[in-house]
C-alpha cells in the first residue's frame, strides 16, 4: 500500500493544482467555463488524492483528459514523479519486514482463540 | 384550579390591555396577541375536540349534544353578543380564529361539531395541548420511566389514543349527561311556547266558573305543571351555560391526573400498549423513512428526447454524500443525508437514540444502497469506453479505491451488499475496470446467505463485532482492496473452522484452537503465500498479498510490456517541452 501524503503535502498539492489552472487559463489553454468546471471537478478530487501516486495519475490525467500541456504541468509531473520514485524506493527497502510472517500470526491467533474459549 | 378554569380568567387573559390606546396598536400586532392567547387558553375546547373522533360512541354523542357548540357562544360572562375580533369588548371571550372571529358563535358550533375535521384542522394546537399533557406525564416518576426512550412525537400518539380510550370517553359523557339536551335558543324557543299555554291555561282558569270546583282544580293542575315547566325551562336556558362549562372546562391536566386517579389501573394498561404500539410504529415509521433516503440524492429531470419524467443520480449530491462518507464514515453519510431533509428525518434521529442497534442495521443497509447507486457509471461516461470528465467515472474509481481501503471491517460488509445488489452490466463494466472482477463474481456465486455456517457464526461476518474479530484475528483489518477476493476466501474458510470447533460440544479447547488454526494457516498461505520444500531446498510461492502488491508496482513502474505511470508521466513532459516555443 501506497503512504500517504502528510497534511503539508496535501495542502501542497492544491496549491499547486490551483496554480496549475490558473497558469492554463492564461495560457488560453482554458475558457472561462472548462475552467470554472475543472476547478469544481478538481475540488470534488481533492479528497480521494491520499498518496503520491494519487497525485501523479491525477495530473497524467489533466493532460490526457483536459489537454492541459502547459510548462507548469510538466513542472508538477516531475515534482510528483521525483515523489513517486522515493516513495517506490522507500517501500521496496522496507516491504520485506511491512509483510506479516505467517508463523507469528497463527501463534497470536491460537493465543487469542485459547484465550477466548476459555 | 388554574388560572384558566373559568370564563372569568381567560377573559382577563385575552381582553386588550386597557391602558394601551388601541390606536397605537398596529392591528397585526393585536392579531397575534389575540391569535397567541386564543391558543394558549383554548384548553377547554381541547377537551372536547379530543373526545369528538367520529368513533360510533362519540357520534351518539354528537347527536345527542348536536347544539352543544350555541352554548359555547355564551360562556361570556355577560352572556355576550357577537363582537369584532379587532375591537373585543371587555369580558368577551373569543374562541375563535381572525378569519372566524365575526361571527364566532357558528365558528364554535363547527369546532365542536367538526369533531376529526376540526382537529385535524388545528394541527399545532393539537400538538400543543398533546405536549402539555406529555409534560405533566414526564413529570410523574412512573410514568416518566415508561415512556423514557420515545420520541416527543411517539409520546404524543401515546397521548392522542389515551384520549380515545373509551374509559376516558365514559368519563366525558358521564359529565355531559348532566347537561341538559338542546341549545339556549332552543330552551328558550321551548319556554316561549310553554309560556304561551301557560297564558292560555291561566286565562281559561279564570274563564271556569266558581261553581264548577272539579273544572277548576284540574285547570289549576294544568296551569301548575305549565308553570313548572316554564320554570325548568328558563332554569335549562339560563343554567346551560354553566352546566355545560362544568362538564368540559378543566385544565386537561388536572381532568386527566382526576381521571388517572379513578381509573389507575386502565390508564396504565392503556399507556403500555400504546407506548409499546408506538414505539413499534415509529421503528416502522423509521424504517420508511430510511427507504426514502435513497431520494436525497437523485432528481427527478424531463428526458430532453423522450419527454418522460425519470429520476437521476445526482452526482454532485453523491460527490458531497461520499466526501462525508469517506471523511467520517457511516455516521458522516447519514449526517449528511439528515442535513439535507432534517424536516423529514427527524424521527429518523429519534430513531437512533431510541434503538442504535436498529439503526446501525439500517445503516448498513443504506450504505449498500448508496454505495450501489455510486458504483453506477453515469450515462455517457462509462469507465473505458470514452473520456471521463467532471464527476464521471475516475472520481468513482478513486472514492471507491479509498472506500475499499478503509480499515473499517464493516465496510466490507457494506460493499458486499453494494456488489450484490447492482447486477446490471454498466456496473459490472466499472467494476472490471476496478478490477473487482474476480470480487463481483465471487460474491454473486456466493451470497453470504448460503454460506454453510451456523447462525451464531454467521454473526461473525454480518456484525461489525464479528468481522473485527476475525479481521483482527487474521491481521488484515487494514486490507487493500484488491485483497478483498482472498481474504473472503479466508474468512470462510477461518469460520467455517471455527464453527466446527464450537460446534462440535465434547472437542477440546486445544482441539477447537487445533482444528481454527490450520484452517487459518491455509487462509494465511493464500494470503502471504507458501514454502515448498523440493530436494534442493524451499521455493516460496507468492501469496495474494504479494501478487497484488506487485501488480501496483507494475501499474506505477511499468513492465517491459507495458509502460507504468512514471513512464506515461515521462512521455507528457517530453511532449510539453518539445512542443513548447523556444
């Protein structure tokens, strides 16, 4: 399982999304309307974005499906992708001991059904 | 007695104020003055119009006293002629309504007359004298404890059948069978006549000559009787009023307490079954209520084509819904969904501090509901098969992904019954795309209802209790989605172990633990995988865990095959810079 993002992540995020249409509404690459429903659809997204990759497959998806293709998408996409690759990096070197031995679990188990048949 | 009990006092109570001059008062003020005092002290009409459902007993009643309501117009202490609502005379009493004021005595004979109608008519002051009654009730130790644990509204039908018990009834006819029947006008119509005969017999008494002894004393006879009649006849006109005062003016308080009293007994058996219908008819009540919450979020549109009136899901509705839900859960959801029709619901929240346990079923059995419509793709938006946009098929995907990461065992009950309820293939289409479909045909083939458990261990998997056990039991409460297919599997298997052990009475605890624990085990192997030993050594086998941990790692990292995200990201940030102006 993917970590999560931190609150200042988070927060960081949004800031970056809200300069994001921002900078493609200056560059003519939003009308006044698609801006108005990104951002809402953006708001709406906001919420189910809790890790980095999260994030990564939610500006990939700005660009295939609002054709957003600005200099500071591709600011963010690296950014996010930097993230990724930490967070990949970060995970494989601790997957091993994040997986539960299965010895140790049927030993709680026995104890605590024991326990509960007593 | 209170200050309400006689004519007198409501009179002062509703009189204007002398030291106001009338021509400052505006007149809607000294309306809603009116209207507010009309409907504090209009108690003793309440007496009667309780007792005036039109059951078979109340309609002889209501025949018997059809002119009940002209006595009413002269409860006045000076026997008052009609006045005006905006001018009321001093000592007037007014039981009436602004529109009805003006002619207010047909206003009183059709509030009393009107029975059902009237009441009906008269919701809050209905309600008003109903909650009063309900005060003096939560006030007494008894009865305070039984009806504890309802709503206002359940106490209120408690109190609305109590009046329609026939005790009570009896009590109220017994009372206005001392007065005597007909109207003033009509008594006073009656003495007219009587008074006339009697003039009559008087003048052909003195007609009868002296000598005629036998004549005359048979005339006296007639005159006396005449006279006695008139005299009980101006005696029923003039006492009517009173009489009639008497028998339904009372504080409904102290009438009922007086009534309690007498027939104690009655009264409580009365209240039992009615705090126990009530109670069973605001469950039911409850339970339709929570049918209705699937409304909150569609919306009834004309089809632009057909012309056809249909209700749609209203996406942003669902949008905010399942923020709610995914920030603070089943009680965030049902939360939201009070917020947007708390008129409606309220008895739905009664109904949770009344029974939380009822409620937490229906809570289930909601979140299943709204979680099957949410998984519905919107038209022309399906998941696959064109670009999504707005509030469209990715933002479902990743509201689900993070409902279906929730730690929260009871969601995997709930979306159990979400997945089994929604069969249409739009559906199934967006549950393939989440690749839920392995789940979706799992759970289709094996309803939780034929699952071969004992009932006691069925409670392992249909209560949040029972799944926290196990879950917790197993280690994997905090389950990815895409883990959910084996760990059914394993808690299957893990129960049915378990159900064996308890079942069978003489196995030992050891055996029991024996017997759960390679059951487990096997459900362990096929989450976290196996070891075999082969001549040279051990070959792990990977378990489900790992297998859907390295298909994220190939969705995010890609494969020779097929690039991952990175990648995908890769590619766009090179079109951008090569396509931007240099």
């Amino acid at each position: 399982m993917d970590p999560l993002m931190d609150e200042k992540q988070k927060e960081q995020l949004k800031f970056d999304l809200a300069e994001l249409v921002v900078d493609a509404l200056k560059n003519n690459q939003l009308d006044l309307d698609t801006t108005h429903e990104l951002s809402e659809y953006i708001l709406d997204t906001l919420d189910f974005l809790d890790t980095h990759v999260d994030a990564l497959e939610f500006l990939v998806e700005l660009h295939t499906d609002w054709n957003i293709s600005t200099e500071k998408l591709s600011v963010l996409l690296k950014k996010y992708v930097n993230n990724v690759q930490m967070v990949y990096a970060q995970v494989h070197s601790e997957e091993p001991a994040s997986v539960p031995q299965v010895e140790d679990k049927l030993d709680v188990i026995k104890n605590k059904l024991a326990y509960r048949a007593q | 007695m209170t200050e309400f009990n006689t004519a007198e006092n409501i009179a002062k109570l509703i009189v204007r104020p002398r030291d106001i001059d009338p021509t400052t008062i505006a007149r809607d003020r000294l309306v809603t003055h009116m209207e507010e005092v009309l409907y504090k002290q209009r108690t003793p009409l309440e007496a009667l119009k309780l007792a005036t459902h039109p059951t078979p007993d109340l309609q002889a009643l209501e025949t018997k006293y059809r002119t009940v309501g002209d006595a009413f117009k002269v409860i006045t202490p000076h026997m008052g002629a009609p006045t005006t609502y905006e001018d009321p005379t001093p000592g007037t009493v007014l039981f009436a309504k602004k529109q009805q004021a003006e002619v207010w005595g047909s206003y009183l004979t059709q509030v009393v007359m009107g029975g059902q109608r009237a009441f009906d008519a008269d919701a809050p002051l209905k309600t008003q004298v109903l909650d009063s009654i309900v005060t003096t009730f939560d006030g007494l130790p008894y009865y305070s404890d039984m009806l504890s644990g309802l709503s206002q509204a359940a106490k209120r039908q408690v109190f609305e059948k109590f009046f329609n018990s026939s005790q009570y009834l009896d009590k109220l006819k017994a009372k206005l069978a001392a007065v005597p029947p007909g109207s003033v006008q009509s008594l006073d119509h009656e003495a007219k006549a009587v008074q006339v005969a009697l003039t009559k017999a008087q003048a052909e008494l003195i007609a009868i000559p002296a000598a005629d002894a036998a004549a005359k004393a048979a005339k006296q006879i007639e005159v006396n009787d005449l006279d006695t009649e008139l005299n009980n006849k101006l005696s029923a006109r003039d006492t009517l009023p009173g009489r009639v005062s008497n028998a339904l003016i009372g504080a409904p308080r102290e009438a009922i307490l007086e009534f309690i009293s007498d027939n104690i007994d009655g009264v409580n058996t009365t209240i039992t079954t009615e705090t126990t219908a009530a109670l069973t008819a605001i469950e039911a009540g409850a339970r339709s209520d929570m049918g209705k919450l699937s409304t909150i979020w569609r919306r009834e549109i004309v089809n632009p084509e057909s012309g056809v009136r249909e209700k749609i899901v209203d996406q942003k509705i669902m949008t905010k819904l399942v923020r709610a839900y995914t920030k603070r859960g089943s009680d965030g959801l049902l939360e939201a969904m009070l917020d947007r029709s708390s008129a409606d619901l309220q008895r739905l929240a009664d109904f949770k501090a009344s029974s939380p346990d009822e409620y937490q079923k229906l809570v289930v059995e909601t979140e299943a509901l709204f979680l099957a419509d949410y998984l519905r793709p919107v038209a022309g938006q399906h998941v696959g098969t064109e670009m999504v946009k707005g509030y469209g098929g990715k933002l479902k995907k990743r509201a689900i992904r993070k409902i279906m990461n929730s730690t929260d065992p009871l969601k995997t009950q709930v979306l159990y019954m979400a997945v089994n309820n929604v069969r249409n293939p739009q559906t199934a289409m967006l549950a393939q795309e989440l690749g839920m479909e392995d789940m979706v045909d799992y759970m289709k083939k094996t309803p939780l209802s034929k699952l071969k458990l004992p009932d006691k261990f069925k409670k392992l998997f249909t209560t949040k209790k029972g799944l926290v056990l196990l879950a917790s039991a197993l280690g994997i409460a905090g389950g990815v989605w895409y883990w959910w297919y084996p760990i059914t599997h394993a808690l299957s298997a893990a129960g049915g172990a378990i159900a064996t052990g308890y079942g069978t009475a003489s196995t030992s605890v050891g055996a029991m633990a024996t017997s759960a624990g390679t059951s487990i085990d096997a459900a362990g192997k096929t989450l976290f995988g196996t070891t075999t030993t082969i001549p040279f050594g051990s070959v792990h086998t990977p378990g489900a865990i790992e297998n859907t941990a390295a298909a994220t790692r190939d969705y995010v990292l890609g494969t020779p095959a097929n690039p991952g995200l990175l990648q995908k990201a890769q590619g766009i940030i090179s079109t951008i810079q090569t396509g931007r102006p240099h």
